[in-house]
C-alpha cells in the first residue's frame, strides 16, 4: 500500500490541474478539439502500459471489445469530456473561478453510485445515501445557484459528472474482462480520433491557429502527456500497487488541490491570482466527506 501512495499523489495532482490548465487557453481554442487531441495524445502515452497488460494478462481483444470500447469512448468523450471544457469556457467567461468546475465533476461518484443501482441493481447503503445526500449540498454550495452567476458552465459540469457516472457503470458492465489501462488507451484514441473526424466533417479547423500557438501547443502538450497521459499512468500504477479504491482517493483529494491549483496556475500564467470565494471552501469539505462515505467498503 505504501508503494501506491505516491501514484495515487501524482494522479491527484495532475487531474487538480486540468480544468485550471485548460481555462488559459479556452477562449483560443475549440473545446471539442482540446478535447480530440488531449484523449489522442493521453491514449498513445498509456499504449504501451497497455500493450503490457495484454501480454502479461492474456487480455483477449476481439472484434466485439473494439466495437463496446469505440461506444463507451463516444460516451466517455463525447457525453461528459466535451461538456466539461465548455463548462471549463464558460466558467471564464462568467468570471467563474475552474475550481467550482473541477468540484462538481468530482461528483461523478454519486451518479456512479445511482446509476449502479438502477442498472446493476446494486444496493446503496445507508452511509453512501448520506455521503450522496453531503455531494449534492457540495454541488449546490460550490455553484451559488442562487447568485445566478455561470448558470451554464455550473448545468455543463454537471451533466459531464452524471455522464461520466453513467460512464463508468456501463463500462463495469460490459468490459468486465478488460483491464482499466487496456480499456483506456484503446479508447481514448479511437474517441479522440472519431471525434477528430466529426470535427473535419462539420468544418471545423482541428488544428489550433488563433492566439498564442506556442502558449496553445504548449498547454495541449501539457494536458495531453501530463494529465492524460501520466495522470491515468499513476492512476493505474496506484491500482497495482494497492487497490481501485486507494487508487480512486485521487479523487476525494482533487477538490481540495483544485482552488489552490486555480490559484497558483493563474499566477503563472496571468501574474494575477484568482479570487476563490467562500462559498468554494465551504463545499470542500461537504464533497470529501460525502466521497469518503461512498467509497468506504462495507463493513463485514
């Protein structure tokens, strides 16, 4: 378990940054093709982790995985990671601190949770219902619904973190046979790459041409090979070195990095240092407990 400690650090630490990350160049650059090119380059990085696994495993991957795999990536890629960087866009363009972002798609383990119960018929304990219960007044917090302000970037996350819920039980489902990291690169490329296509299809330039290139080139890189790429690399490693769980506590310490990263990231980039309110660090709290609660395993 030590071992899988610093990998479930790296996971935290390189997911905490995407949506601060990607905010700097939202304006410049599409969110779909951020998105077409991230998942391309993250799913080359893990092929061969995954090429690996296939050979140490005796994974079998036939004609029927490809074609569940290309699915789930439509979903995965199209249904939640596109509605995320337009939440991300919108976010900056309502003067919205990325962290309340990055909050609300924290929550995905709560429609994970939902959505396990209703399609795999799996039972919510009492303490997950609470830990549900504390996420959704994380959520309600961390937005400021009543304030009204970035209404669409607040609605976007969070139809990408029910999405990625839906995601994730789907995928249980049907690739059970499939390890995570298999699973992973094979989808991120044929997503990014079929969503890369819709692109080209609509007319829309793939490659990005406005604002700072170097800056625009720099942060996909960036966003591609560190947060997609070493990011689920770290995630995977945590996994083999401790469990799913202990890996997925990347997750409860995601919200609490992401003010932090909002800030010190827009200190690099702009010089300036973004204003997190209150009301952010109210719900921290309330998501990491409720995350806590729906993660514990049963006790026997």
């Amino acid at each position: 378990m030590k071992k899988a400690i610093p990998f479930v650090l790296i996971t935290a630490l390189c997911f905490a940054t995407l949506e601060p990350v990607s905010g700097q160049i939202a304006a410049d650059i599409n969110p779909a093709v951020m998105t077409a090119i991230r998942f391309v380059i993250g799913g080359i990085i893990l092929l061969p982790f995954a090429v690996s696994t296939i050979k140490k495993q005796n994974v079998v991957i036939n004609s029927k995985t490809i074609l569940i795999l290309f699915l789930l990536s439509i979903l995965l890629i199209g249904t939640s990671m596109v509605p995320l960087q337009y939440a991300v866009l919108e976010a900056k363009k309502a003067n919205l601190s990325t962290a309340v972002v990055a909050i609300i798609f924290c929550c995905n383990s709560v429609f994970t949770a939902i959505f396990s119960s209703i399609i795999l018929k799996e039972k919510i304990p009492v303490k997950s219902w609470i830990g549900i219960f504390l996420c959704l007044v994380g959520i309600v917090v961390s937005s400021n619904i009543t304030s009204g302000v970035g209404v669409v970037s607040i609605a976007l996350a969070l139809l990408s973190a029910i999405t990625m819920g839906l995601y994730t039980v789907i995928s249980k489902k049907f690739i059970k046979a499939v390890p995570g990291v298999v699973q992973n690169s094979l989808s991120f490329i044929m997503g990014g790459l079929a969503l890369g296509l819709i692109l080209l299809i609509s007319g829309i330039n793939i490659i990005p041409s406005s604002g700072d290139c170097a800056l625009n080139w720099g942060v996909l890189a960036y966003l591609g090979v560190i947060v997609t790429g070493v990011g689920y690399a770290a995630f995977f490693k945590a996994i083999e070195f401790g469990s799913a769980t202990i890996a997925s506590s990347a997750f409860l310490i995601k919200p609490i990095l992401a003010p932090f990263a909002a800030v010190l990231i827009s200190l690099i980039f702009t010089g300036k240092i973004e204003a997190i309110n209150w009301y952010v660090w109210v719900a921290i709290p309330l998501v990491f407990v409720g995350s806590v609660l729906m993660m514990k395993p049963k006790t026997k």
